[in-house]
C-alpha cells in the first residue's frame, strides 16, 4: 500500500474528493457484488427444494414401484395374555390354532443367606479361618471353567470370577445371599457348578451357593414349547419364527384351550403408505407453488456492508428474507417442475383392460375456485378424517384396499413408476446441470465464478483509478509545498 499524502499544504479534505471521483466504478462493483449475493440465494432456495424433490423421487416414490411395498400383514391373538403376534409380508392368511405348552426359562440360583456382616470386602478367611483354597467348576453349553478361590479371595472377587466363567452373577448386600444366572433363556444355556477339588466343595458352602445347602433353591433353563396346527416347535427363547409369524409366548394355555391367530392384509398399513405419500407430495406442491407466486421484491437487492451498517439486524433480516422469499418468482425451471409433478398425479393407468385414475380411489383436488391461493394443485383422499375438506366423504381408498387389494397395488406401482420416470426426466445431467438436480446448478456455479472474476477485475481498476487520483493530489500538494517555501524565501530577501 503506497503511502498517501493528503491536504497538508492545499487543506483539501482529499480523501472525500476522491471518493466522489470514484463513486462511479465503485457502484459498479456494488452492483456486481450484489448480483452475485442475489444469486447466491438463487442458489440456496434451488438446492433445499431440490433435495425435497430427490427425496420424493428416491425414498417415496421409488418404495412405492414395488408389490412388496404392500405386502403388509397383520395378525391378532383371540387372547393377547397367551401370546403376541406379528406379520410377516410372507405370512399366510387365515386362522391358526396355538397352544402354548411351556415358557423358556434361564437357569437361576439363588443362594443361601450368609452372615450379617458378610458384605463384597469380606474375605474367604473371614468366613472361615481354616480356608486355604478350594476350586469349583462351572459348566455352560458343555464347556467347563474353574473359579479358584484362595484364603484372601473376597466376596467381590467371587462374584468376579464368576462372571468371568460365563454366567451373571451378583452379591446382594442387603439380603446376604449369591444371584447367580444363565446369560441366556433355554436348556442349553443352563449351568450346572459342581467341586473341582477336595476344598471346592467347602468354597461353594462358604459361599452359600453349593448344591442341596439349606436356603439354596435351583430353577433349571428350559425351552419354550409350543404347537401351531398341532404341529410341534421349541425354542430357546419365548419367540418363535415360523412361516411368516413371530410369535412372542407369553403364558402357558390350558390343557385343551388353544388360542387363535388371525391373519389378513393390513390395511391400516397399506393406506398410511399412500397417505404417506400425499402428505408429502402436497408439501412439496404448496412450497413449488407458493415461491413461484410469491409477492413482488422490486426496489429490494442484497445489501452491501455499508448499507448494513444503517440498519438494524431486525432490518436487515427482514430486508434479506424480503429477497429470499422472491427469489424463485416466476422462475420458468420452477413452474415445469411443479407442471411435471402435477401432470403425473392426473396420468390414467391402464389395469386389466380399464383405465383408472387417482380419482378412483377418491383421491383428487378441490374445485379450482374453492382451493385456497396455492393450494389448488393439493391432493385431498375421501373420507380423511385428518382432513376437514374430504373427511366427510365415502372413503373409497380404504374400501379398494380391504375388497381388491391386488388391484390397487397394480394401480400404485404403476403409478409411481410413471411418477419417478417423469421425475427424473427433470433430473438428467446435461451441459447446464448435474444429473439429479432439477436446476441448472452447473450454470450457477458458473455464473457466480463469473461474477468473482468480474469483482476482482473491478476492484483492481478501483485501486488504480484512486492510487491515480492520490498520485495527481499528491503532485499538487509537493508544488503548492515548493510555491510556499519560495513565497517565504523572497519574503525573507525583501525583508518582510
């Protein structure tokens, strides 16, 4: 930065001066800064819609292509106490007979109670003096580990080293006694401890946990048993995975007494999918459409520092969402996508020779005159509780599920598929935009690195209009300081 002389000898405010000089190229890059901050926004508002539309197109839209996306099954237990009961889309329809025969169980002992001062710190030697050392053996799924013990072993340490044996195991304090558990539910997973060694036996009685102690009680791990049809299954666990159905036992029936399973289509399941889908696809219409009939910001542009700097950021915030709120007005990309959208909701599809629309199924919009201001492209489905306009009409989307579910499905598939092919026809890549973008992103981008460069080339013709001003000010202000050092010498010769 070249050192700038100003007014000393003329007493001209130099650097006001210049700045009016200057004011010219400066609004020039004003301008085109703040066209580029317009376009910023451009920018942004595309890239949130454009990620709506995506998601309809990838996630929504594409789920729906598929028969299995309406495999949805239900199935209710004449007795829920007995069992519970879910659907696989594989699960046959119809009614099943279960019986529960037995619970699974996880192996569990409870240990005798010990003394009133036995506590986690306490010692093998506390309990007994004599102790020197004893090792027991736990036995999980047939594989055996050793828990030895010696004289300075403590409750704490027990409990340790039976963890480490492969079962849970506890020491209550304030009940004095050993919990000890399988880790999981069934036969195979009991556990069974027996003495490793002549002292193994008295490490397991100071413990309180040695078999046939008074106080000490043993519930064996067990399977689950249960019959479907008649038919036999055992598990593990109380949960059951046969031909479709998950069944969780919950208690034992009685001798005689079988419960039924009832399993039909889920229609509740199958219609959220489709209300799933309108909810969405309106969202996204109203928004299309709102921005592109949003209100006018003539008169308002981006705001540079400078004019920031008069507002308040109450202002300023309300002045950019001004901008932003407009940004897509009228915008012709904005108006064929919503065109697009709304044209594939109107499309007939042709099933087993009949040719059936949306509306079919009760599915459509308001009268043009009766919709709310960029709302008329909304789709509305009869009999919607949900929604005040169609809630009190027959609900027909609901009727086909329960009485032609085959043909509805065939309906949507093929709707969606026409639906994501329309979308995506918007979305190929070409010179001006990336592929799966509905906007010319390349061209922005493009525009906005156009928009730098211009900037930067402004503002480097800026710097040399003022560095040429301050040289010429500078000239002036070196001759008017010679023409005073003459004036005083002459002054001094003629004695003045």
């Amino acid at each position: 930065m070249p050192i700038r002389i100003t007014g000393m000898n003329s007493g001209l405010d130099t650097e006001k001066i210049i700045s009016e000089l200057v004011k010219v190229q400066s609004s020039k890059k004003d301008k085109l800064i703040k066209s580029q901050k317009s376009l910023s926004y451009k920018q942004d508002a595309w890239k949130e819609l454009n990620t709506k539309i995506y998601n309809l197109y990838s996630k929504t839209v594409s789920n729906m292509k598929f028969n299995t996306t309406y495999a949805k099954k239900a199935s209710t237990v004449s007795n829920t106490s007995i069992a519970s009961v879910s659907a696989s889309s594989t699960a046959v329809d119809g009614t099943q007979s279960l019986e529960v025969s037995q619970l699974a169980k996880t192996g569990y002992l409870t240990g005798a109670k010990l003394g009133s001062t036995v506590g986690s710190a306490t010692k093998m030697s506390d309990l007994d003096p004599t102790f020197t050392g004893g090792t027991f053996s736990v036995t999980v799924n047939g594989l055996a580990k050793e828990v030895s013990l010696d004289a300075s072993s403590t409750v704490a340490t027990a409990v340790s080293k039976l963890r480490e044996a492969g079962v849970n195991a506890s020491f209550d304090s304030g009940n004095k006694r050993f919990f000890i558990s399988s880790k999981e539910s069934g036969q195979a997973a009991d556990f069974t401890m027996t003495p490793a060694d002549a002292n193994g036996t008295k490490a397991m009685e100071l413990l309180g946990i040695a078999n046939g102690m008074t106080g000490v009680t043993k519930i064996a791990g067990q399977n689950a048993m249960i019959k479907l049809n008649g038919a036999e299954f055992e598990s593990a666990t109380n949960a059951f995975s046969v031909n479709g159905l998950t069944i969780t036992a919950l208690s034992e029936t009685e001798a005689g007494s079988p419960v039924s399973i009832n399993t039909s289509n889920d229609t509740a399941a199958i219609y959220d999918i489709i209300k799933g889908f309108v909810s969405e696809y309106n969202a996204l219409i109203k928004e299309v459409d709102t921005k592109y009939n949003a209100e006018s910001a003539k008169g308002f542009q981006p705001l540079t520092s400078e004019e920031k700097a008069e507002l308040s950021d109450k202002e300023v915030e309300e002045w950019e969402n001004k901008i932003k709120t407009s940004i897509l007005r009228r915008d012709n990309t904005l108006s064929e996508v919503g065109s697009v959208l709304k044209s594939a909701t109107q499309k007939g599809i042709t099933v087993d020779g009949e040719t059936l629309y949306l509306s079919t199924f009760g599915i459509g919009t308001m009268g043009y005159f009766d919709a709310p201001d960029n709302e008329k492209g909304l789709l509305h489905i009869d009999g919607d509780e949900t929604d005040t306009t169609s809630s009190g009409k027959d609900d027909k989307l609901k009727a086909a599920i329960a009485q032609d579910p085959e043909k509805m499905v065939e309906f949507f598939t093929n709707f969606a598929t026409n639906m994501y092919d329309q979308i995506y026809s918007k979305m190929t890549s070409t010179s001006m935009r990336s592929i799966y973008k509905v906007y010319n992103d390349k061209q922005m981008k493009s525009d906005y690195d156009s928009y730098t460069v211009k900037i930067a080339k402004q503002e480097e013709r800026l710097r040399d209009l003022e560095d040429k001003y301050y040289k010429q000010f500078s000239a002036m202000e070196t001759a008017l300081s010679k023409l005073t050092s003459k004036e005083t010498a002459i002054s001094g010769l003629l004695g003045n």
